[in-house]
C-alpha cells in the first residue's frame, strides 16, 4: 500500500503542476499540494482556477453564452 502510494504522489504532483501552469497558478504550491494529499486536492484546485478565471474577466462577463 505504501509503495503505491510512494509512486502515486509523484505522478499527481506532475499533474496538478502541468495544470496549474496551463490556468496561471503557482505551479510549484500546486505540486507539492498533489504530491502530498494526491487527488483530494483536485476540488480545491478547480474551485481556484475558476475564481481565478472569474477574477480575471469580472462577474458581468458570461462563460455560457447561447
């Protein structure tokens, strides 16, 4: 169990790195966060990129347009 888990923090940390440098977070915080709690971050991490994303274009602005 721990041997999965000893390879799975790497893997998650790259990921959450890779997006956290495709949506304009800091990628090193973003990586250590996935390195150490894995995939529980994930919630967190889309909640800050779209309050990012919010911040950025200003709450009069619409994501789904018809």
């Amino acid at each position: 169990m721990y041997f999965i888990l000893m390879l799975a923090a790497p893997v998650f940390g790259a990921l959450f790195y890779i997006g956290a440098l495709q949506s304009a977070l800091p990628p090193r915080r973003w990586a250590l966060l996935g390195c150490v709690f894995g995939p529980a971050v994930l919630p967190l991490f889309m909640a800050k990129r779209r309050w990012s994303l919010l911040c950025a274009r200003g709450l009069n602005y619409g994501l789904l347009r018809a």
